[in-house]
C-alpha cells in the first residue's frame, strides 16, 4: 500500500451530519440569495441571468419524494439526457466534450512513478454490507492514490494533473437523510488554472443507480456546483459551466457530467454505463485506475 497522503488545497468534508430535506433545500436558496443580494448594485450579463433562472426552476424538484428522474420524462423539464463514452469522454448529443480522460497507460505510469513496487490495493469489497457502507468506502481509497507518493516530498497525481480541493463548507447541507433516501457530497475540486470553470465532485448514494434514470441527488448535485460557479463575478464572461460528477451507490458507480445552456435553456446531463467493482482485486483496481482518470481528466472545451 501508498504512504503518506498528499493534500493541496482545502481539506475534502468527509464527515456525514444528519439533516433534513428543508434544511438541505433551505442552504442551496440560501446562496442563491446571498448572490442575488450582492448583486442588485450591478448588472449581470443576460447569459448569467437566464442560467440562474433556470437553476431556481430544477430547484423546486428538491421537494420531490421521488428518488429518481426517468430519462424518457426529462424533456418536460427541459433536460436533455444521453450517453457519455467512459473511456473517451465524448458523448454524441452535440455539445462537444468538456472533459478528456487521461488514456489508461498514462495512468497506470503515473501511478507506478509515484509508488514504485505498490500493490494493486483498491479497499475492502463487502458484498454483505448495504449500498451506503459500500459507497462510502470508494472516495477514500481513490483519494489516497491521488494524493500519495513514495517520496512526501513530491506532487501526488492529483497536483500533476493541475487539481485541488474546493472549499465545500457552502454545502454542508447539501445532503439528504429522510427515509431511505440518503445522499451526501463527498468532495469537490477545480482546477488550478482558473480560466477553466470546470468541477469535478464525489457523490455517495444509497439509492442504487438505475441505467433509465437520473437520480435526484445526481441532478441536485450538478446544478448546485453550477449555481456555486455563477455565485460570484469571477465566472460572468462565462457561458457553459462543466461538471463532472463521480457517482457511488454500493459497488455499483457511474460518471455523470451535467451543463446549463443558456442560449438553448436545456440543461445538458450524460451518463456512463453503470459500473460495479467486484469481490476480484485486480478487477476493482482496474475500475478504480478507470474511475482514477476521471478525477484527473483535462478541461477542454469551449465555455465562453
């Protein structure tokens, strides 16, 4: 196993706090109106203004009971849903690729520089245990090969990559805990070239995933990152804001990448195949390096 695990940045909320669907629902509008308040003394450019029109629309499903969103439904809310190569990042609805995979061998080369003679170790597998233990195991262990080097002097992947924590303290609250809904935010990061208004986020589910649909805490998730990027001025020259998003439900995990157009009003979701890590080291160790190339993929694209 790695030693030493790196961190540059805001250290990621791991800890899970109960909370309540108003509550959750009550800290996303909270910042809405902080912006908005901050806001009135100057005028914002329309594009903005019609993302955060939108954003306050999708809000309103929070108070769904449902868990899930079917794909067949989502064009009645203007949302447009199709299938995301995990191997590629390209995707076939036309609005071009936002974020491109590092290949397989880079990877695994990276890897091999910065822990040399490692195992292949990718955390406990537990078949008996339920979706949440399960899911919750998943971030840690990538997180750990993200950041670790043999050498503690040296860069993690993760810092080659050009990526870092984002302070996720504005989202405590983005979380769910009633019934056997269950949902948390497990980090979130940018990049470090700020010209680059793309998030990646980890997100644990206890719902299982479901290939023909969206699940609520995945379309939560995504406008919420994009509501946070539109939050202050820095991002107002922007139009398109990428978010990646690394989906855990038990074994089972799929990437989801989510943007607002708003010239077309739609909000764009792509989704991979459902994956699920197996009893098998050296099978759930090639997930994770796969799901290890997501967490450091390159920002591409045209967001202005």
């Amino acid at each position: 196993m790695p030693t030493g695990i790196k961190k540059y940045g805001p250290a990621p909320l791991t800890e899970m706090g109960a909370s309540t669907e108003s509550n959750s629902l009550n800290a996303a509008q909270s910042i809405m109106a902080s912006r908005s308040s901050t806001k009135k003394q100057k005028s914002r450019p329309e594009r903005i203004e019609r993302t955060d029109a939108f954003i306050r629309k999708l809000l309103k499903l929070y108070t769904k009971q449902n868990a899930y969103f079917p794909v067949q439904g989502l064009s009645a809310l203007n949302i447009i849903c199709g299938s995301l190569d995990f191997e590629t990042g390209e995707s076939t609805d036309g609005w071009g690729r936002f974020f491109e995979p590092v290949s397989m061998k880079s990877m695994r080369n990276m890897l091999q520089a910065k822990n040399p003679g490692a195992v292949c170790y990718s955390g406990t597998v537990s078949p008996n245990r339920d979706n949440w233990y399960n899911a919750n195991t998943i971030w840690p262990h990538l997180e750990m090969w993200l950041y670790t080097a043999e050498d503690d002097s040296a860069p993690g992947v993760m810092d080659e990559a050009g990526w870092y924590f984002m302070d996720t303290s504005p989202f405590k609250m983005l979380r769910r805990q009633v019934g056997d809904v269950h949902w948390t935010l497990e980090s979130m990061f940018e990049h470090k070239d700020i010209s680059n208004p793309h998030i990646i986020a980890v997100l644990s589910d206890k719902q299982p995933l479901r290939e023909d649909s969206i699940s609520l805490s995945e379309l939560m998730l995504i406008i919420c990152m994009i509501m946070f990027r539109i939050s202050g001025s820095a991002y107002e020259q922007y139009r398109v804001f990428p978010v990646t998003v690394l989906s855990c439900s038990g074994l089972p995990v799929r990437i989801v990448q989510g943007f607002i157009d708003p010239d077309a009003g739609k909000l764009v979701i792509r989704k991979t195949p459902i994956m699920t890590r197996t009893v098998e080291p050296k099978d759930c160790w090639d997930l994770h390096v796969n799901l290890l190339r997501w967490l450091t993929a390159t920002p591409v694209g045209e967001t202005k």
